[in-house]
C-alpha cells in the first residue's frame, strides 16, 4: 500500500518545483478525469499529486490586448462555456471541449487535461490544433512555446519534459469571415469515445478560402495537422473537388489501428465524411450562419 | 369473500391501476437503499478471486502456501473446497446442474475462460487480498480454445469437455432440444414458396449496474448468514448449502436491493466462496466484483448461429417451419435452448415445425439467464425470414402475420395447446396505431434514410411457488411479506392489490421482501412470474384476513360471521335482519384483536398456476446515416397483451426497458475478444450499452385483456417485450436500405461496409 501525497500549490512556481522534484513519481491534477480513472483503474500510481486548480494563471481565461484568447490549461469546460465571447469567436474548439463526457464530467474536465493525457482520441485536441493554438509551457528550466499538434508524443505520450507543466492555450486573433467547428463519430450519441475527430478552421472572404487548417483525430498515434487538407481548400468556394481532394488528403493522412472501436478501412473513410461535414458547418458560421 | 374478488373486475378500482408512489423509491432517489456492496460488519475482512489468465488449460496444481503465509491473509480456498458434484450424475437445482455450478464458481479440472475464478483469498483488506492472489502459484497446462459458435462445432476443434458426446463422438456440442409438430418435409413440399436464411448474433451482457456483492457470516455454532443481493434468496440458500455442504436449515439468506439483474442473478458466483473463507477464517467475509469481472466472469447471455426456414402458400399462409439453433453455453453446458426452440414459431397457426437447439460449449464465461432466455435469438431469425416472405409474396407484413397467428385451440410445437390466444389484438394495436399509419418520410436530408420495420414475440411465462403473509398491524395498518426480490416494482404493484382487496388507504399498507427465515419458499424472481404468482398468493392471504376479520366483528355484534360485510376497510353488518351496529374499522377491529382471538394475520403459500403466456408486436422506424453507417431508432412502439397493469408504471417500465435492451442488442452491444481468448472490451465505454440520448420515448401500448386464470386476470410482461426488437429493427433498417442484415449488430463499420458494396 503505497501513500499518496497531494499538494495544491498557489503559485506556478511551487508547482514546478514540487513536480520536478518527484522526478517522475508526480503526477499534475487538473480535473481529473482522466487521472482518477486511471488511478482506480491501477494504471498509474503516483506518490505526489500536484492539483493546479489553485494556480490563477492557469484557471483563467484572458483576452490579450493584442487580441485573441489565453485560456488557462486547468479552466473546466463549463466555465469556458459560461464566457460571454470565447464561444462566439471560437464555437468549434467550444463544442469540441464541451463534448467531453457529460455535465458531470464538463464541471471538471480541461482542455491541458485532455492534451496532456496523450489520448490520439481526446476531442479538444483536433479542434485546438485546426485553430492554431500554441501552448505556453512552464518547467525547471523555464517557460518556453510550442505549437499546440507538437505536444502529443504517441498514445499517452507528450513532448513535455520532466518537470514541466502546460500553462495555456494561446488562440490567435481572429480575421473577419473566420470560424471554426468540430464533428466526432462516436457509435453512441453521448458517452463515447471518438472513432474519428475532425476539427477544421476556415477564413472566407468574398466566398474564397484564404486560410483554412485541418486537425484530425483517432486515427493515428498522435492527432494530426493535416496541411494537404487545408492546401486543398485554400483558394477554392468550397466546390465539391476542392472538398473532395480535401477529404481525399485526410484518408490519407489516416495511419490507424484495426480494433474494438472501429476498422481501419472505416476510420479511413468517415474521416474523409468528416471533413466534408465539419468544413460546411465552419463555413455556415464564417458567412454568418450559425 | 367472493365479493371482493368480483368488485376487482369492475372499472372503478380505486388502487389497482393507479399510478402510486413506489414503496421504495424514497430510499433509492437518495442513495439510502441498501444494496448488496452496503453491509458492513464489525471483524468484516475482504475476499479477492484470482482468476485464470488463459482461455483454456489444465490445472496441474495449486500452491497457496506463500498467500497463506502472507501478514493480513486470513484463508484461502480453491475448489477442493466446494463440494465436488461428478460428472456422472446430475444434480438439478431447478434448471441449473450443480455438475457445472461447482465447477463454474470454482474451476476444478480446467481452467474454462480467462477470468476463470481458480482460487480465492480472504485478508484484512483488498490489497492485502489482492496481494495474496498474486503470490499463489498455478501450474497451468495451457491447452488450445476456442471462441465462436462456427469454430467450436468444427471438426478439429479443441474439446472442452471429454464427457460431452455428440452423435457418438467427443464434441463440443453438450446437448439438443427438439420440438416438432407434424412433418416439415411434407409441408415444405407443400408450399409455394419457402425462405430460407442463416442469422448470426453476438453475446450479450444483461447488464445491471449493481455489481455481483455479498457479505457471508458463518458463526462457530456452523450457522450461516449470507446478505447478497440475488433475483431469489431461496436460490441463493440452495445453491449455496449444495455448494457448501451446510445444510438449507443452517443458512440465512437475506436479500439486499438489488440494482438490476435482468436474469443473471437467478445464480451466484460468490456467496459459497465467501461462505467457505468465512469459515475458515472465523470472520465476516465481504466480496464485491468490479465492473470488470462482472464483464468477464458473470453472465452474458448466447451468441447464435441460426438457420431458419419457413414455407407459405401464395396467399401467405404457413405451411412448414423449421429451426436449427446454435446457443452459446459458455464453458459449461447449459444454454437457453428452450427460448429458441420453444418460442420462434409459438405465435404463428404453423401445422409443421421441427425446430431443433443445440448447445454449444466454448471458453467463454458460462451464459446466465437474460430476459426471456434465448427466445429473442430465434424470434430475431424467425421473424425476419416472415418479413422476408411478404416480401415475396408482395403482402404487407402486418397482415400475413394477422393471417396467421395462434389462436385460442392452436397446437404449439413446443406442446401447448392454446387455452386464450391475445397476438391477434396485439397486431391489431399496431395497425391501428397512430404510428403505424403515419407516413415515413423516406430521405429526409440528403445522406439519410428512414424505413420501418415491424417484428413479434411469444414469452411462455411462468407460475410456480410463492409465500406470503399479510399481517394487521395492533395500531390498524398492514404490512405484507413477500418471499420475492424486487427487481421491477412488485412492491409497488403488490401495494395497490393490497389496498384495494382490504379497502384501505395505499399509504396504510408497506410492502417488504422476507429472508429466508421469514417467510416461506418462494421461487425465483425471473420468467415473468413474480407479479402473477405474488398478487395470486397475497390475494388469497387478504382474503383469509378478510374472513379473520368479519369474524372478529361478528364476535363484537354477536352476529353470525356470515351476516357481516367487509366494505371500503370496514365491517358492516350485512343487511337490515344483520342487525343495527355502526361499522367497525380496521384500527377497531386490531384495536380489539386479543379479545377477541388473537392476532390477526394470514399466510398462503402455493404453487400457482396459470400463467398464460404473453405476446408482443412491435413497430419500429429507423433513420441511417448512409455515409456513416449509423443507424439510430427514430421511434418505437411496443403493443403487448399484460392482463391487467396493476400499476401501469411499472408495466410501462418493463416494456420500454426491454425495448431499449432490444435496441442495444440489435444496434451496438457485442463481446469481442482477442486472439488470446481474452474479453477486450470488459467494460462500460466499450461494451456499449444504449444510452438516454440513443433512444426515443418508447411508447406502451398496455392491451389489458384479463388472464381468467388469475385473481386480478394479471399476465407476465417482463420477458415479451425484448423478444421482438431485434428483428423489428432489422426489418427497418431492410426497410430503409433495400438491404438485408443477417448478422447483429448492425454496428456502424458494418452497416458502412455493406453500403460501400461489401
Ligand atoms: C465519464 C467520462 C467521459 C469522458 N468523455 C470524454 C469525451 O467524450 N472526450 C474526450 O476527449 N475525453 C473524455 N473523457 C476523458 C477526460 O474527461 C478528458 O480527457 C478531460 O479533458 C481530461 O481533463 P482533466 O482536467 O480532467 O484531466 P486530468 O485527469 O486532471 O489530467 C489528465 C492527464 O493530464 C495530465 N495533466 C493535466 N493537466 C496538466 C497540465 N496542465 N500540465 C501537464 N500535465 C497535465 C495529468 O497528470 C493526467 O495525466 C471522459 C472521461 C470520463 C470520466
């Protein structure tokens, strides 16, 4: 029977150094509902718990004077969506991060959480990767930047260093004529795992797509940035062969397993299907549908 | 006395019918019910099973010496333990053979399935447990498996059984059943034209959320006492004294609420276990099973590998039938071939069947009763190949069933003979329904298509032995005791019958389930019984009490017993030449009980009969995402004939409940496993179960047409109304595709693989 100790620092500083200092042992707490769960489960077990929901910088949610959001990476999805403007500017990585579990689960569960556990499943990941996020990282050595599709490592695995903790999200401004939108299959209608996750990011203008970027999840190792994807739509109406060779980039982005939660030939072709949904949805809210 | 039975006739029932508040809901909407995982005991220590980590091997041996000398560890038992049922003789315990119970709590010979319990350990603590298992040694001999229904029947297949023989030779084919009626061949050549299909089904767990749980006290006088939660505590005290060797006479069973069993708590797994490490040990024993091993070790329900061949005339009427049915057993034989055999063909006016089950053994948790035990397979397969048959003949599928149904007379293959025959109101219902008549809008969106699909299903129901006693309270109030667990709101249900036959107020009447010192036996909880036979034994105790009471008030009025009246809770003189007395109340007559003989009170315990047996016909309409391949139920209507509701509620419950169980069978519940043998999805997020947003408000439509044959003319509703979704919903999605699924479920990667030409 091993003890657990748990420490819910006030300052990222103490939270680094108490993290660094368990060299491995440690385990970061936000939400928790993934740790829990695998805790119970018997998959980890950690000797230190650092909770982070303490910490100010990274429960909030900021809007930079050089525009754009700053979310921080412990904020519970029910909090991000109780924010006036955040769901106007950006509903597609809203709707991705609310889809999480349930009105239970949305009470607690983050977006850094839902990066951080590595899962190439999770559903904000796609959504935070089409808008272009970059994370602010925080460790022993410092803080330093990264684009946010650079933080996934493999299944359950982060480019994080020891020691280091994610901070925020960063989203960029947002041009007129931009919007955003997430789709998930899950066989179920709630309470599932993502077979396929797509989440794309459009700028229109005039009816023409002048950035566009593609994440796609749950079908390879890691969620993808799929830039042949948002290629292929830049520069076009989104007439149907644009779309088509956009969808035709994401089966072919798909490098995914055969196994309980769908096929590989499956995966491979409803992220093709997803595309063409989840631009049409982005492209409705750019041109001021909803 | 006769009286009181005939005004329950009558429309102007005040209690039964009603809505009322259930006796147990209070404590369940706020987390005080006591389930079985809530006993505590003070010197309560924990047992932990280990459990085989290969589909299938021989155990050479088992050390326990380095678990028992673990700090904490308090006992250990294995299967030398249990007593030992050999396989030359049975030993039944109503349909269950205690030749494979003994083996399936604890493997003996062979470890049969991965998650196999092969031994178990009780210590102060679960870790301590835990920690125990893993130090205990198994020298397993690891012998090839085999998983699905088509390998196990091959003739190379590994063998589970050596004893098990199938047309002479060593098989994995423990056992048939057969119902035949006439000469199939003859009525096949008979028939213009004849259908023919094979039909595949997976595993299905029933799964209740209530975890298999028990606490076991066995006391140094070699008394026991076993808190668990079951669909039966006499099953649990028989089941357990076989497997013990303690005689029934020394065991207490006291039933917890119980959070769902669907069927698979007609049997137990941990209650002679933890019985044996309370004995040892001297302690109180709690075991309680994670999801996981609920998953992997308890239950499910068959897989089937069916052949289904019906042949009609070209006006649509049957001529043959015949069935071949391949159950999964699990590692032990025992699969539900009387659902199959019995029930596919039941509604229909057939005069040639041959309808034959085969149970097939194979290294999977051994199979449990699940709502109407395998007639869904067949119904699935049956009635399929009859929408197929409209098909054809170009008839609408409604009809060509009206055309054909038992009715009252009809010879069933199964060898009934129809007394009263209700499927013909069922259809009716549903042709009449404001559902089946309203137009489907087919495409409605580009990419989706909507189609509708109608299916029915035949339930024998059941009788058999039940207690009870209704008890006058010394303030006036009355408390019932049934032998029966629970498990879809008999209490409520039992509450208004009650009420209504002594003419008092609901909320004077509390309804509770006896152990087994307390009330007499009573069978188990489980195909449909529990209502028909409880209402039937508290029905004839009220009565008694009634007769107790008249007489005590003919005592008072010094009257003859006959010349009082038993009305709206009171005793009346019967008429002007009774005599003159202001009418006395139940309060009055307890208030004078002892003077004037003794407590009030009445017990009846019978083996009922007459349970008719139940239909259902259901319309179901589906949409499909063609480029997903996801279908979802639109909406659903179950039309069933169920007696009479007594508390419509909970007959309500029953049908939707297994509506939806239906649609999860149909659409997305599946075991898979690994290469290895191994259950790969043993667990909620995975075996995936409907949730609420999945399914429409499933509408009941309650045909109230009375069993003569029962005091309230009730009739069993739980097991009907799963039997006819799985076709129902693969006629709609037929309907909407123009193509035809023999396989369930109809998951997505399976409905997209077909559409994209595979
Ligand atoms: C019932 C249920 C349903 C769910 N449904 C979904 C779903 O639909 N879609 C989905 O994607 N997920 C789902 N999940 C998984 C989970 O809710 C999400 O992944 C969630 O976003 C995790 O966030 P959290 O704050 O709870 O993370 P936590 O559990 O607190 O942390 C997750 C992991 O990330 C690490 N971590 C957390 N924050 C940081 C940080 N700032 N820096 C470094 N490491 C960190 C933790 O140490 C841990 O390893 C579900 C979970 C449950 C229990």
């Amino acid at each position: 029977m091993t003890d657990i100790r748990y420490l819910a620092p006030r300052t990222l500083d103490e939270a680094v150094a108490a993290f660094a200092a368990a060299q491995g042992a440690a385990r970061i707490l936000a939400g928790g509902t993934d740790l829990l769960v695998q805790m119970r489960a018997g998959v980890v077990r950690p000797g230190l718990i650092v909770d982070i929901k303490k910490i100010g910088e990274m429960t909030e949610i900021v809007e930079p004077p050089e525009g754009g959001f700053r979310i921080g990476a412990a904020v519970a999805g029910a909090t991000l969506a109780e924010h006036p403007r955040f769901g106007k500017v950006w509903p597609g990585v809203l709707e991705a991060i609310n889809l999480i579990g349930s009105k239970q689960v949305q009470g607690r569960a983050s977006p850094g959480g839902n990066l951080c556990n590595g899962s190439p499943a999770g559903d904000s990941v796609p959504a935070m990767v089409a808008a272009g996020a970059v994370v602010t990282i925080q460790g022993p050595g410092g803080r330093r930047t990264l684009p946010v599709e650079a933080v996934p490592a493999g299944p359950h695995r982060t480019s994080l260093a020891p020691g280091e903790i994610l901070v925020s999200f960063t989203l960029p401004p947002r041009p007129a004529g931009s919007s955003d939108a997430y789709l998930r299959m899950i066989p179920r209608t709630e309470m599932d795992i993502a077979v396929v996750g797509l989440g794309a990011s459009l700028t229109l203008q005039g009816g023409v797509v002048t950035a566009a970027r593609i994440g796609l999840g749950a079908v390879a190792p890691t969620v993808l940035l799929v830039e042949e994807a948002g290629k292929a739509l830049i520069g076009s109406r989104l007439d149907d062969a644009a779309l088509e060779a956009a969808a035709a980039a994401c089966r072919a982005a798909c490098r995914p397993i055969d196994d309980k939660r769908g096929t590989i030939a499956y995966r491979t072709r409803v992220a093709g299907v997803l595309l063409k949904r989840t631009v049409a949805i982005a492209a409705a809210r750019a041109q001021g549908g909803n | 006395m006769n009286v009181i039975t005939d005004k329950l006739r009558v429309e102007d029932n005040k209690w039964i019918g009603q809505r009322t508040i259930r006796p147990d809901g209070a404590d369940k909407v706020t987390g005080r019910a006591s389930y079985a995982a809530d006993n505590t005991m003070p010197g309560m220590i924990w047992g932990k099973v280990l459990r085989s980590p290969h589909a299938h091997a021989r155990i050479r041996s088992i050390d326990t010496s380095k678990a028992e000398a673990l700090p904490g560890v308090k006992a250990v038992v294995t299967a030398k333990d249990i007593v030992d049922f050999p396989l030359e003789t049975s030993v039944m315990l109503g349909i269950q053979d205690m030749r494979w119970m003994c083996r399936n709590v604890m493997a003996r010979e062979k470890a049969l399935f991965h998650g196999h319990p092969v031994a178990a350990v009780a210590a102060i603590n679960e870790e301590v447990a835990a920690a125990a298992c893993a130090l205990i040694a198994v020298d397993y001999e690891v012998l090839p498996h085999v998983i699905e229904i088509e390998d196990a029947i091959r003739d190379d297949a590994p063998i589970l059984h050596d004893f098990a023989k199938f047309e002479g030779k060593p098989s994995n084919i423990a056992g048939t059943m057969t119902a035949k009626l006439g000469d199939v061949e003859a009525g096949f050549a008979e028939a213009d034209i004849v259908v023919e299909r094979t039909f595949r089904t997976r595993p299905i767990h029933q799964g209740y959320i209530e975890p298999q749980a028990c606490t076991v006290s066995y006391s140094a006088d070699g008394r026991a006492t076993i808190w668990s939660s079951s669909q039966g505590q006499f099953m649990v005290r028989a089941m357990t004294s076989l497997l013990t060797g303690v005689p029934q006479s020394n065991i207490r069973a006291i039933p917890a609420e119980i959070g769902g069993g669907f069927g698979a708590k007609t049997i137990i797994y941990l209650e002679p276990v933890a019985l044996l490490l309370s004995k040892k040990s001297g302690r109180p024993v709690k075991m309680v099973m994670t999801r996981e091993e609920v998953m992997r070790a308890t239950g499910p329900t068959s897989g089937s590998f069916s052949t289904v061949k019906i042949g009609a005339k070209k006006d649509g009427t049957f001529v043959a039938a015949k069935g071949d049915f391949y159950i999964q057993a699990g590692c032990l034989p025992g699969g539900p071939l009387r659902g199959p055999v019995g029930c596919s063909f039941a509604p229909y006016d057939i005069p040639n069947v041959l309808s034959v089950g085969y149970d097939v053994v194979s290294n999977r948790s051994k199979v449990a009763a699940y709502r109407a035990p395998g007639a869904p397979l067949g119904a699935y397969a049956a009635e399929c190949v009859i929408d197929e048959i409209a098909e054809q003949l170009g008839m609408d599928p409604l009809e060509l069933r009206l055309k054909n149904t038992a009715r009252s007379g009809t010879k069933a293959a199964y060898g009934a003979t129809f007394a009263k025959v209700t499927f013909e109101e069922t259809i009716e219902a549903i042709r009449d329904h404001e559902h089946y008549k309203a137009p489907l809008d087919r495409n409605p969106r580009p990419g989706v298509k909507r189609g509708r699909g109608l299916a029915s299903g035949f339930w024998y129901n059941a009788g058999g032995e039940s207690s009870a006693q209704v008890n006058i309270t010394e303030d006036g109030n009355v408390v019932v005791t049934t032998g029966h667990p629970d498990v879809g709101g008999s209490r409520a249900s039992i509450a208004n019958v009650t009420a209504e036959l002594l003419g008092v107020d609901h909320g004077r009447v509390s309804v509770l389930i006896g152990d087994t010192a307390s009330i007499g036996y009573s069978n188990l909880t489980g195909g449909s019984r529990v209502t028909f036979a409880s209402a039937m034994v508290v029905t004839q105790s009220a009565e008694k009490v009634i007769g107790q009471l008249k007489e005590r008030a003919a005592k008072i009025w010094k009257i003859d017993p006959e010349a009082v009246h038993w009305e709206n809770g009171e005793a009346r003189p019967a008429g002007p030449n009774a005599g003159q007395f202001p009418p006395l109340s139940l309060a009055d007559l307890a208030a004078k009980a002892s003077e004037t003989g003794g407590p009030i009170g009445a017990g009846v315990q019978l083996n009922t009969a007459g349970a008719e047996p139940g239909f259902a016909t259901h319309v179901v309409d589906v949409e499909v995402d063609v480029d997903l391949g996801i279908v979802r139920v639109l909406r659903y209507t179950a039309a069933q004939d169920v007696g009479r509701a007594l508390h419509p509620s909970y007959v309500e419950g029953q049908i939707q409940g297994g509506v939806v169980q239906g649609i999860g069978w149909a659409l997305s519940e599946e075991y898979l496993y690994d290469r290895q043998g191994r259950l790969e999805n043993a667990g909620f997020l995975d075996y995936r179960m409907p949730v609420c947003s999945d399914v429409p408000m499933i509408e009941a439509v309650m045909l109230e047409i009375p069993n003569p044959k029962h005091p309230q003319g009730v009739r069993g509703v739980g097991e009907a109304p799963i039997v006819p979704p799985l076709a129902a919903i693969a006629n709609a999605v037929h309907d909407a595709l123009g193509t035809r699924f023999y396989s369930l479920p109809m998951s997505p990667p399976k409905v997209l693989e077909r559409l994209d030409g595979g």
